[in-house]
C-alpha cells in the first residue's frame, strides 16, 4: 500500500523504535531485579528469571541454573554479542534502522543514538559490570534510554514518520507489558482471589514504572485483582495495555485518514477487535481462566496485527 513515505524508511522508523523500547523494558526490569537482589529481607523466589524468560532465547534449564546468577546476568542481557537481545545488539540494530531513516529523523536523536552506539561498544564495558561500577552503568543506561523518549518527544515532527515510530513503540511496551504479567500470575496460576502481599506485586510494578502510582490508587481491592485493574485496564497508566491499544489505534486511524483500500479497512477492523475486547472485559468480574485468556488471546492477536500491518506497509514476503 502506497503512503508518502518510502516503506524501508516507513520500516526503520518503526523497528528504531521498537528496538529502543525494548531496550528500555529490558533495562527497566534489569535494574529492579538487580537493585532487590541486594534486599536479603525479600524471599524472592525467582530472581532474574521473568527478565530472562521474555527478553533472552536460553533454554528453561539454562533460566533456572542462571536466575540468581547476577555476574552472568548482567553480561548476558547488557553486552554478549551471542544475545540477540542483549543491549548491545538492540542498539546496534537500533541504529542501523536509524541510519536508515536519517533524512526523516533530527539531528538531536541520531546524535544521541549514535552516543549510545559507541558506549555500547567500548571494550572496558564487560570488565566494568564486574565491580563496584555495575549500578552506575545500569543507571547510566536508564537514563541515556529516558533521555531518548525525551529527545524523540521534543524534536520529531509528528508526521507520518511519528505514527509509524508511535505504533512500533506501542506494540513493543503492550507486548512487554502483557509478558511481565504473566511471569508473575502465572506461578500463582492467576489466582485473582489470592494473598499474595505488596512485596510480591512490587518487582512486577517497579519494573513498569507502576509502583508510585498503584501506592497513591486507593483501594479496598485485594493485591492480586487491583495489579490487574493498574497494569491492563487503566488508561491514566502509560504501560497498561489498554493505553497502548488506545494510542495504536490513534495513530493507525492517523495512517489510515483518507485511505479507502479494503486492506487498509480489513486492517483497521482487525485492531478494532482486538481493542474491543480487552476495552469491554469486565474487570470487576474477571475469573482466573479469563484473566489467563485476556492475556493469552491479546498476544497472539497483536503479534498477529504486527505481522498484518508490515506486511502491508512495508511490503515484506
């Protein structure tokens, strides 16, 4: 489908920023799961493994013989070239989309993604994340990543390179989203009526950047049904998946204004559904097997979308 805008520009928009996102995720998790790791008053029972378990290709085994593991952990998900997924890589190919898009793209953001490049490359990195320097690194990171959504924010114009870096952004941060979720109602087989205390929930918050928030929501709700109500259904929470849902459709509705192909309408109604369902589940009254559901369903349905949408936009075979 033809748009002003070449589609391998339209592409490296979309995947610079779903890359960058991803990283930015990943970073996130990695600095709660590393910061608690220090709370020895915490029985944490799984460590790194949902960081391991969404953003790294090792086997089940290799998870679990590594969960704790804080020396190979941050190596491995910052700076091993064999991680597809690792920081480095991310930025790498981060930066080669960008490089791509450099005419449609400002000299402020390429410049800092650059930056990232060449610290992602220095040969002390590894050595580094062995001492005493780790948490200034991870933290240096953090923030060169908010940095980026800054710079991305202040300086893009919001054309149709905008919606196409919006929409890659968003599916990235539901997907994210949707994974964190799991990894921690999962091991309580989505138990909604469940116990479980604040200390529990914390890491799964801290590591969408939910925790202040859910602290300052008054509630009578148990734990384990108002982390659901936060973290899918709350549209003031900028990781929750109906807020992303919301901005994709924005911004689909944006590419699509004008368009009167029947892909364009198959494409857009195919959001629609799966927006629709997770706008009208009834939270209040949502049962272990459908909160299972909601999230396995809403999944498959946007990786679905993702793959629809590049294909028509980006002409992949």
């Amino acid at each position: 489908m033809k748009v002003n805008m070449l589609s391998r520009v339209a592409d490296g928009m979309y995947w610079l920023n779903r890359y960058m996102e991803r990283t930015d995720g990943m970073l996130l998790t990695l600095n709660t799961s590393y910061i608690l790791s220090f709370d020895k008053e915490t029985n944490d029972c799984q460590g790194y493994k949902p960081l391991l378990g969404y953003y790294t290709d090792l086997s089940p085994k290799q998870i679990t013989d590594s969960q704790y593991d804080t020396n190979f952990v941050l190596k491995y998900i910052i700076c091993d070239n064999q991680n597809q997924n690792s920081v480095k890589n991310l930025v790498i190919k981060a930066r080669e989309n960008a490089r791509g898009s450099q005419d449609k793209i400002t000299k402020e953001l390429w410049e800092h993604i650059n930056s990232l490049y060449h610290y992602m490359n220095s040969p002390e990195l590894p050595k580094k994340l062995e001492t005493y320097e780790a948490l200034g690194i991870i933290t240096k990171l953090n923030k060169d990543l908010l940095l980026y959504n800054g710079i991305l924010h202040v300086t893009m114009p919001r054309g149709l390179g905008w919606c196409f870096m919006s929409i890659g952004k968003h599916i990235e941060r539901c997907l994210q989203t949707i994974s964190m979720t799991q990894a921690y109602y999962s091991p309580i087989n989505y138990n909604l009526d469940g116990d479980e205390d604040l200390l529990y929930w914390r890491r799964l918050l801290l590591s969408l950047s939910g925790y202040e928030l859910y602290l300052k929501s008054y509630s009578n709700i148990p734990h384990n049904r108002k982390v659901v109500q936060q973290v899918i259904f709350n549209r003031d929470f900028a990781h929750s998946v109906i807020y992303t849902l919301e901005l994709i459709d924005t911004y689909l509705e944006t590419l699509f204004k004008d368009n009167k192909l029947s892909e364009a309408r198959t494409l857009q109604n195919q959001f629609g559904r799966l927006k629709s369902y997770v706008e009208f589940t009834d939270y209040h009254h949502l049962t272990n097997q459908q909160l299972k559901d909601v999230l396995n369903n809403t999944t498959a349905q946007l990786v679905q979308f993702s793959t629809d949408f590049s294909k028509l936009f980006f002409s992949y075979t």
